[in-house]
C-alpha cells in the first residue's frame, strides 16, 4: 500500500523537553527505507509546524500550553482526513503522546462521514486518561486517551468534531503499569479493556493481543493503533521521557505488532514518545522502526 509519513515535532504536552526530534530520529533510522523494502509506496508529507515552550507562556496550568498543542492536533486530523480521501495508509510519527488526540480525531471524523466507527489498542506504560480536573501535572499527554472518548477539556475533544472519536467498548489499553492515582478510578469507570502487565505476564502476550484485536475490531469498521514507545522495557527502549521499569520485551512488542498485522484491519498508526536526548546510540527510534515494520506485514519468514 501506500503510506504517507507525517511528523509531529511536539513536546509541549510532555513534561521534559526532546520528544519534538523523535520524527528526526524515526526518519534517521530509516523508516522510508525499510518500508518500501518490505514492498510499501512511501511519502514523507514532512513535519507539522510547532511553536517551541520557550516564546509561550503556560495560561492553565492544568492544561499546559493547550492553545498551541490545540492548533497542532487539528492541523495533524485535518492532514490524517486528506490522506486517508487519497486512500493512503496514515503513519504519524511523534513528538508526544499528545498528537494521538490529532490522529485518531482525523481517522474517526473520516469514517463518520462514511457511517464507520474506529477501533483503538493503545499501547502505552501509562493511562493517558486524566483530565484537567485528575492531572498532577498539567501535562496533555496524561490526557489524550480521554479526550478521543470524549473526556476532558473541550477544545480538545471538539478536534475534527464534537462528537467521541472512540467508543469504550472498542478501546483497549495495553501494557499500563503506572496509573495516577485518581487515574486509576477514571479507568476503571471508562469501560474499556485493560491489560496490565501483570496480565501479560501472567497470561502470554499472544493470547492477550488476540484478545485485544477481537475487542477492538469486532464491532467496528477500521483499527488505529497509538504506540507509545515507554510502553517497552527501558532496558530494550531507552530514550522515552517517561520511563517505567518492568515493561513488554523485544519479543513481547514484536509479537504485538504481529498479531495486529494479521488481523488485515489495521488502517491508521502513530508511534510517539521517542526522546533521542535521553536515548543511547538511536536504539528507541531503530526498534521503533522495526515494531512498525511488524505492524506492516515484515515477517521471519
């Protein structure tokens, strides 16, 4: 198919700066490359404009710097809409876990219009499910979860339209294993799937991966999958802001994404939280590259 790249160079929803060069690193790792060697058409649509935290103040500081990030979501649904009218496969390359609320408001504005829903399995060492009423930090990449069911401040949730992006029953979260803790209460009363760590290890990656593409796809019309990349080990992804120990292994990540490719229902995906700043050598953004690349059809054989 023909996939069209678009970089996202944000980092204003992050509470520590690098993220907004995870597009750069992604690209550097050789991303157009290795997807046409698979058998892919690539464009690179290039990167968003941002505006950097230090010519902004911060109004709220439960939503930090909402205006501007406000300006680039809908600038990314608003492209993420165009690609998907030209029958093109959207690969937004992040910049933090913010753009999800862009990408996901793109794709489901664009299957509204065809009288189609959207199916999400985030997969993330966090929640992202607070709003500014929960938040510790203010930081919108806590948020972005929420905001596409619908949960949160309204300029966020009226991206691409005032309506949810996502239903509970359609949305799956992956690999949490660092909630909040009021987090923890909006995630329980969401209504959707979870699958802690503690799952995963207790049950085996395949089986809860089938499980979570069943429950995203079996209602709905389209599957979008958000990775995060802190959702992996720090040991195996380095360069994330937010870093939690005890996260998915290499194997444990590639079989995530192999399973996604089987379902043949895979139509939208990002890949966020790339920090090169804190990464060694460019390894977050090579296996990041590769995680796609499963996610894309690239098999042992």
């Amino acid at each position: 198919m023909t996939i069209e790249l678009i970089g996202v160079p944000l980092d204003l929803g992050a509470g520590r700066r690098g993220v907004d060069m995870g597009p750069s690193a992604i690209r550097i790792a050789g991303m157009t490359d290795k997807l046409t060697r698979i058998g892919h058409d690539v464009i690179d649509g290039g990167d968003i404009s941002i505006v950097i935290p230090e010519v902004q103040k911060i109004e709220n500081p439960k939503l930090k710097y909402l205006p501007e990030i406000t300006k680039a979501v809908d600038h990314l649904a608003r492209a993420v809409q165009q690609i998907l009218a030209r029958h093109h496969f959207p690969l937004v390359l992040g910049g933090d876990h913010s753009i999800a609320i862009g990408t996901i408001s793109g794709v489901a504005a664009h299957l509204r219009n065809q009288n189609q829903t959207l199916g999400v399995i985030w997969i993330d060492a966090h929640g992202d499910m607070n709003t500014p009423e929960t938040t510790p930090s203010g930081n919108i990449h806590g948020m972005p979860f929420a905001a596409c069911l619908g949960k949160g401040a309204p300029e966020l949730t009226g991206i691409a339209g005032d309506f949810p992006k996502i239903k509970p029953q359609d949305s799956v979260l992956v690999g949490v294993r660092d909630l909040d803790p009021q987090e923890m209460e909006l995630v329980r009363e969401s209504g959707i799937t979870v699958y802690t760590m503690e799952d995963i290890d207790r049950r085996g990656m395949f089986d809860v991966m089938v499980e979570a593409v069943e429950v995203a796809t079996s209602y709905t019309d389209a599957l979008h999958v958000s990775l995060d990349m802190d959702a992996l080990d720090p040991q195996v992804a380095p360069g994330v802001g937010t870093p939690v120990r005890g996260g998915l292994t290499y194997r444990e990540a590639h079989t995530a994404m192999e399973i996604i490719a089987r379902s043949e229902k895979l139509y939208s995906m990002e890949v966020v939280e790339v920090n090169p700043i804190l990464d060694v050598r460019n390894t977050t953004a090579e296996v990041a590259v590769e995680l796609v690349l499963s996610a894309l059809g690239k098999k042992i054989l």
